[in-house]
C-alpha cells in the first residue's frame, strides 16, 4: 500500500509540474503579445505625431506665405497702379516677378520651405448672391438647346432654385417647397431667403448634374457670396479666372471651344509670347467683350505647402480684398479655407 501511495504522489507531483510549466509558458506568450502590442501601438502613435506635426507645420507654412504674398501683391499694386494686362503679357521683364490675378503658378520661399502659389481674381463667375439668383443662371440654359432632356432637367433645377430663395410658398410649376424636401429627408428647407455661401446651391435638386467644384475644390462657377458685414463687390467676370462653363454661357460656344479656349489662355500664361499669337482678333474681340483682363482689387490666394517632399501638404484658399495700402480696416476675409 506504502509502495502504491508513493507512486500517486510521483504521479500527482509531475502532473502538477507540468500545469505549472503550461501556466509559465502562457504567461510568457502574453507578455510577448503584451509588450508587441505595445511597441506596435507605440510606432503607430509616434507616426501619426509625425503626420499630424507636419500637417501642423504645412498649415502655419500656408497661412504664413499667404500673408507674404499679401505684401507682395500689394507692393505689385504700388509699382504697377495700372492693373489692366498691357498688352495681354504678364511679366514687364525677365528679371521682374509680376504678381498679377491670371492664375500662374509661382513658388514661394517661406522660412526655407517651397510654397506653390496662384492668384486669381474673386470676379471668377456669376453673382448668385440676389433674392433671384435663378434669373442669373436662366441664360446658361441655352448651352443645351440640343438635348431636350438635359434641357428640362435645367429647368427643373432652375425652378427648385426660385422657390428654394423666394419668402413665399407657392411652388414654382417644376419647383420644390418644404414637403417636397422633407420627403427626400432633407429637412429645415428651403431656405426661403438668399443664399449665405455659393456652395450651398448644391442642397438644390439637379444642381449636381451641370455645377461641379474645380480642381482646387471651389465652385468657382460662381463668386463668392459676401458675408454679413461685408461689402458686396460688382465685376465684370475676370478671363482669367473664369472656367469651361462661364465661357461656354458668355461666348456662346460649344464645349469644345470652350476647353480650345483654355488650353490657348493656358498656353499663354506658360510662355513668352504675346496674347495675340494664341488667340485671332476676333476671338480676342470676343473675350474682351464679355470678360474684364483688369483686376478687380478682391483676389483669391491658393497656397499649397508641405513640410518636406514626401509628407503630406495642405493647401489654403483665402478670398478676399486687398488694398494698396493697408487702412483701418485691414485686408477684408471673403473666404478662409483650410484644407
């Protein structure tokens, strides 16, 4: 019986070293899991402050090279008061850089960082900002003519715009009012009153299908709507700031003319050559009759900056108007994008 015990003890004693052994064994494994999780979560946070520092820097890059180019605008202002395109060229000379609104890419040196800037003029396309901003846009339905359904589809939309402005309630013969919205599920429309930002448009059913953003994320089709306080400026549609559908509308020409037009204005702006060896007489007659090619005092400054070549960049869109001096009230904010 003695000899019997004493094995059971053996027995008992190996199985217990062997749990033991399972249990060590498990703990090891998740201290590794343990202290892995935490190196890998600790490399993921330290690159996401790295992103996130230098998207930091980009934006405070952006914002100051912005200012500069504020001054250096101005100063342009000073040297060269006559702001109309002489002789349709944009540099006076080799060795002067011209700040002018004609859309041109020019880099920037802030604080030892590259800055890719453009300056265009805020006159970019039609003013929408009226109690009646539909009879504003009922002449770009003549750009489909030959197509009735895109035609009718125009309509619509222009007929949603009317009612989505006017104080009233009755509902235009294709129109919306606020039952109608409600059952898209788009509630507290329509506004019933003018429009506060041009983006805002896009609430309006079929805008989608003939306004699109630019390649800068604007809806440059239309000039920025002032904010409250603000002045509201009148100009005439800048040329050079003006996109395929605005010359499409004024020109009275196809979209392939319209596109013919900014790859010649394009070219333009990447060469030495004067206007004139781009464009015939009279297209330049045309263009001069329903575009201005003088600035109008208000701009749009896009920047874009990067802390360095392989991180991410952010790029700025400010609007607004610039003096040749500054006064009291300073330069006036139009718009203050930061993307």
């Amino acid at each position: 019986m003695k000899y019997r015990n004493s094995i059971f003890i053996k027995e008992a004693a190996a199985d217990n070293k062997g749990a033991a052994l399972i249990v060590v064994l498990c703990f090891l494994v998740l201290v590794g899991l343990i202290t892995s999780s935490a190196v890998v979560i600790s490399q993921i946070n330290a690159k996401s402050l790295k992103v996130n520092a230098d998207r930091t820097y980009a934006a405070y890059i952006a914002e100051g090279a912005a200012a500069r180019l504020q001054w250096l605008i101005m100063s342009d202002q000073t040297k060269f008061s006559d702001r109309n395109f002489h002789n349709f060229r944009t540099d006076q000379d080799d060795e002067q850089v011209r700040y002018l609104a004609d859309g041109k890419t020019k880099n920037i040196k802030y604080y030892n960082t590259n800055t890719h800037v453009k300056v265009f003029d805020m006159a970019s396309g039609i003013d929408i900002s009226g109690s009646n901003p539909s009879r504003k846009l009922k002449s770009m339905a003549q750009m489909y003519d030959n197509d009735d359904e895109e035609k009718d589809e125009f309509e619509i939309f222009l007929d949603c715009l009317k009612d989505y402005t006017d104080r009233n309630d009755f509902i235009q013969l294709k129109g919306m009012e606020e039952d109608d919205y409600e059952n898209l599920n788009i509630p507290n429309l329509p506004r019933n009153s003018k429009l506060e930002y041009r983006e805002e448009i896009l609430f309006i059913p079929n805008a989608k299908l003939f306004f699109k953003p630019d390649k800068f994320g604007r809806m440059s089709v239309f000039n920025v709507i002032p904010p409250k306080g603000l002045p509201k400026f009148n100009s005439k549609i800048n040329f050079f700031s003006a996109d395929k559908y605005i010359i499409m509308d004024k020109c009275k020409v196809d979209s392939e003319e319209a596109e013919e037009i900014i790859e010649n204005r394009n070219n333009w702006l990447n060469s030495d050559k004067a206007f004139s060896d781009f464009f015939e007489p009279d297209t330049i007659g045309m263009l001069k009759r329903y575009f201005s090619f003088k600035e109008s005092g208000f701009y749009t400054l896009i920047v874009k900056s990067s802390y360095d070549k392989v991180s991410p960049s952010r790029m700025l869109i400010v609007s607004l108007k610039i003096s040749k001096a500054i006064n009291t009230n300073g330069n006036q904010y139009y718009q203050y994008v930061l993307y």
